[in-house]
C-alpha cells in the first residue's frame, strides 16, 4: 500500500495515472464509438436493434445501397467542392492578409488579432448573420454586389439549387480566413529577416524573394495549415445546419451533414455509420499528413 | 514618402480591411436594433434611424434566454473543467518525455482530434443510451464534448509545458520535493497562463457547441442558446431583426472576453496549434 502510495507521488505510478486516465477517457468515449461505428456500417440496424450489439451482418450491404442511392455522387461532389472551394479561399485571402499585416505598421499585431472573432463565434450565429447577409430579397450582400455592377438581378443564394451550396462555403470562408492568416503570420515572422536583405542586395525583386525565400521556407506551416483546414472543413456542421439545412433539394447536401441527417432524421442508422465510416477514413488520411508536416516537432 | 506617413497610410488601409471583414458583425447588431420597415428597406440603411433597444429585453424574455443562456453556461463550465482535470496532466506527461510510446499517444490523441462531431453522434447516442447517461443530458453533452475537444487542449497546452524549463524541476527535485509536489507547485504555476488560455479557447468552442446538444437534449428546458437560435430560425422566417438580437445577446459575451484576453488568445493559439 505504501509502495504503492509512494509509487503515485513520486515515481512511475504518477506519470502512469497522468496519461492513463485521460487516455482511457478517450478512448472509451472517442475510441469505442469509433469501433462501434465501423461494426454498425456493416450490420441490419434498425429503430429497434439499435440498443443490441447482436445484429444480423450484412456485409457491404449497406454500402452498395448507399452508393445506389441517386443522391449519393452529388452529394460527395457537393462535398468535395465545399472543400476545395473552402479551403483555396481561406488559404488565399488568409495568405494575402498575413502578408500585409507582415509589413509590421504600429497597430498592426492588435488588429491582425481583432480578425479572429470570427474564428471564435459560436458556428449557429455565424450561420445565422449569413443567412440574414445572404438574404435574396433584402439582403446586403446582394444589394452590394448590385453597386458594384457585378450582378444585375437579386441572387436567390440560399434557396436556388445553383448558389445553395456556394452561400455556405462565403460563410465557412468568412469564418477560416482569420485562421488561416494568424497561423500564417506565425511561419512568417519565423523566417530570419537577413535572408530577405541578401537577396534584396543580389537584386531579387519582390515577386522573386517570395516565390525563392518565402514559399520555400514556408512549406511545412504551409502543409499543416491545409491539412488542419481539410479537417475543420470536413467537421463543419453548423453552418449547413443554420443556412441551407442540406437543401434545396439536397443540392447544397455534404457528407457530413447527410450522415448526420440519415441516422437522426430518417432514422437509417447503418447507412449513416456506413456515410461515416468512408468520411473517418478521407479525415484520417489527412490527419496523417498533418503529423508527418508537423513530425519534426513531434520528435522534438 | 517618410516612414510616419507610410505606416499612417498602412494602417488607415488596415482599418478599412478590418472594418470589411468584420462588417457581418456589425449588420447583426444594426438589423437588432431596427424596425420592421427599417430592415426590409431598399437601400438598406446603414444606420438605423430610431434604434429599438427595448428589443433586447423584449427577445431575451420572449425566448427564455436567462434558461438557454444558462444551459450554454452549464454545459461549458463542466466541459472546461473536466478538460482541464484531465488534458493538464496528459499534456505534462507528453510534453516530458521522448520514446516511442509518447509518440504513438502523442499520434493516438492527434488522430482522436480528427474525428467530426456529426459522424461520432451515433455511436455516441447508443453508448449514453445503454449506459443510462442519456437520462442526464446536460452531462451526456458535457463528457461527449470532453472527449471531442481534449486533444485540441492537449496539444495548446503541451506546447506550454515544453517551454518550461526543465532544470527548475530538477531544482525542486533536488531540494527534496516529491515528483507530485514538483509539478504542483513548480511546474504548474509556471504553466498557468498557457492553460488558462487554452481553457478560455475551449469554453468559446464549448459555449458555441451545437451538434451533440442537438442530437442529445429532447428537452427544451435543458438546451443551450446554440440550438435555440436553431430553433427561431424556421425556414421562412421574417423575423431577422428578432434573430439578430437573439445571436446578439448569445455572442457579446464571448467578443467581449475575446477582445479583453485578444493577445494571450492569439499568442496562445499560436505557440501550439501547429504543432
């Protein structure tokens, strides 16, 4: 008991019960479910089975319905599109902005940090203040889109099949940029400045230092970043939930969200484990990428 | 061009992107404060002629905010606070030392961060179920968002705990203390502002959360403001001026303590999320 005591205190017991319990908290409420997820996209499940581990196996049953299904490649070329979209016009508007606020003017750093409110709102308001921007009748958005003579009639953002899936990928943009350009700011200031003065002095020109200097020395914030925003953007619920609902006509439907719908909407449990289960491997292959950007920290 | 001039020029042009960028927030108190008309108005106003304060009383009684409110608050607070009891010292321990098996727990957490909320509320739902949980949702939601954000807190806060000298825990080893005794009052004091801020990060996300709670609270009187601004906003809703001063009232908490804490969040942030 005392060996045991002093084991807690000051010895292996204590580093031991640190990691252990938390670990086991994970891995009973992350790990598990996990698990379960993936048996459940394999068995009949149904409103009444679904407390009972014991179900009939189906194999890829459930998989070669859901791939049957006609929603099924639009919905993962919504998805794929809400990412591409997402992610280039954070990173680009995130980049830009990092790049100015770079050039290190009194005040610079306290209005950079003044962006990230939007990074920090709740995801439902967030939503919520763009659909009332996107609004096609009285809207802001469109009214100064129509000043500035890029549209001549109101856009129907949220309710027309063509701009539904459009109206939440402004809003996820809105809501990364500022993410995107704090953690770009940090890989920028990282970069030793007399680099830039020796490369000034052999005459490089602007363009040229960024494309010679900054990129390069840039590559693994660079290969994090995109990673990290592939898996926030795969996680984003919220605002599908607070602007569009997947609709109209499931034209603005993502993966995530379609998932969520068929288990707690339809109640078709397997079909949405099964939706997961392809969604978890794309989010881990990613997070792979993430580690081995960020591998050289890890090794420390 | 003189240097003061440039940097005036930078900053006026800094302003002017900031006041772009946060112009949404700006239309969500403006169309709060406006009347019926006022809001459906082409041009819209910029500036509402006869601000409706009485709005903000008049919205927070009419939806029961004090409960939503408190219900987000709830929700929260049990969250940060078993995060914080919990990540703390997984974070120490993986921040200390180097083999393989920090790696492969370092690499299990990283990959238990990954996981969408939407796709784990399934299994998650079942498991509460059959274990009873489920009939104290308030914690069912709770310990579901533990388990969701704890890695983001690990790995901010492992950042802190490398940057503490490791010689200062050898001192006080040195001196006699314990190794609980080193860390309780070495190492931690030292660490604290790191893990105040990541604690203050996750009490934004968990303040904001919606998906778990929306799947895992029948009740309306136990639901956080997140899903009760779900539910005002139907989907053919002319209430706008109502709704933005719903998220009005939801969000100002959270900006307010953002812009006090603005450089330790952002320094916080930084020093682990790429990492």
């Amino acid at each position: 008991m005392r060996r045991l005591y002093s084991s807690l205190v000051d010895g292996r017991g204590f580093d031991l019960c640190l990691i252990g319990i938390p670990l086991a908290f994970l891995i009973v409420l992350s790990g598990v479910p996990l698990v379960y997820n993936v048996v459940m996209s394999f068995q009949a499940v149904d409103m009444f089975s679904l407390g009972s581990f014991i179900r009939p196996w189906v194999g890829f049953d459930n998989y070669r319905q859901l791939i049957a299904q006609p929603e099924f490649w639009p919905i993962m070329g919504h998805t794929a599109t809400f990412l591409a979209a997402s992610i280039a016009g954070q990173f680009l508007l995130g980049f830009a902005l990092a790049l100015f606020f770079w050039l290190n003017f009194p005040g610079a750093s306290w209005l950079r940090g003044l962006f990230l409110v939007s990074w920090v709102m709740p995801g439902l308001v967030v939503g919520a203040v763009w659909n009332w921007l996107l609004s096609g009748d009285f809207g802001v958005f469109n009214f100064v889109l129509h000043q500035l003579h890029i549209i001549s009639g109101n856009v129907f953002w949220r309710s027309d099949p063509a701009f539904a899936l459009w109206s939440v990928i402004i809003a996820n943009i809105w809501l990364g940029t500022s993410f995107n350009m704090i953690m770009l700011s940090v890989g920028l200031s990282s970069i030793p400045a007399d680099l830039y003065e020796a490369a000034e002095l052999d005459g490089a020109g602007a363009l040229t230092r960024f494309w010679t200097i900054t990129l390069p020395m840039m590559r693994s914030s660079i290969g994090a970043l995109i990673s990290l925003g592939l898996i926030f953007t795969l996680q984003q619920f919220d605002l599908f939930a607070a602007i569009t609902a997947g609709g109209p006509n499931n034209s603005s439907n993502v993966a995530q969200y379609w998932a969520w719908d068929l288990s707690f909407k339809q109640y078709d449990f397997a079909k949405g484990a099964a939706i997961s289960v392809i969604m978890i491997v794309v989010v881990m292959l990613a997070s792979v990428y993430y580690v081995r950007s960020t591998r050289h920290e890890v090794r420390g | 061009m003189s240097e003061t001039t440039k940097n005036r020029l930078l900053l006026v042009f800094a302003l002017l992107l900031a006041a772009v960028y946060l112009f949404p927030l700006y239309w969500m108190y403006i169309t709060a404060l406006k009347t019926g008309s006022e809001m459906f108005a082409t041009p819209p106003s910029f500036w509402p002629d006869d601000p409706q304060w009485s709005i903000f009383p008049f919205v927070f009684q009419l939806k029961g905010m004090s409960q939503f409110l408190w219900n987000s608050t709830v929700i929260a607070f049990g969250s940060v606070a078993l995060i914080a009891v919990l990540g703390t010292g997984a974070s120490y321990v993986l921040a200390r030392y180097r083999n393989v098996w920090i790696d492969v727990g370092l690499f299990l957490v990283l990959m238990l961060q990954v996981l969408p909320a939407s796709l784990m509320i399934t299994p998650i739902f079942v498991l509460f179920t059959l274990t009873g949980i489920l009939d104290f949702p308030r914690t069912a939601v709770i310990l579901a968002i533990a388990a969701k954000s704890m890695p983001f807190f690990i790995v901010l806060v492992r950042a802190t705990f490398m940057s503490v000298p490791m010689e200062l825990e050898e001192a006080a080893l040195v001196d006699g203390n314990s190794r609980a005794g080193a860390f309780w009052s070495i190492v931690l004091p030292l660490a604290r502002n790191g893990i105040l801020v990541a604690a203050i990060l996750i009490f934004m996300q968990a303040f904001g959360e919606f998906v778990y709670s929306k799947s895992l609270i029948q009740e309306i009187e136990l639901q956080p403001s997140s899903v009760g601004l779900n539910a005002f906003m139907g989907p053919n809703t002319n209430e706008w001026n109502r709704i933005m001063a719903f998220a009005s009232i939801y969000v100002t908490p959270i900006l307010a303590t953002f812009v006090l804490l603005q450089r330790r969040i952002v320094s916080g942030l930084t020093s682990g999320a790429l990492k």
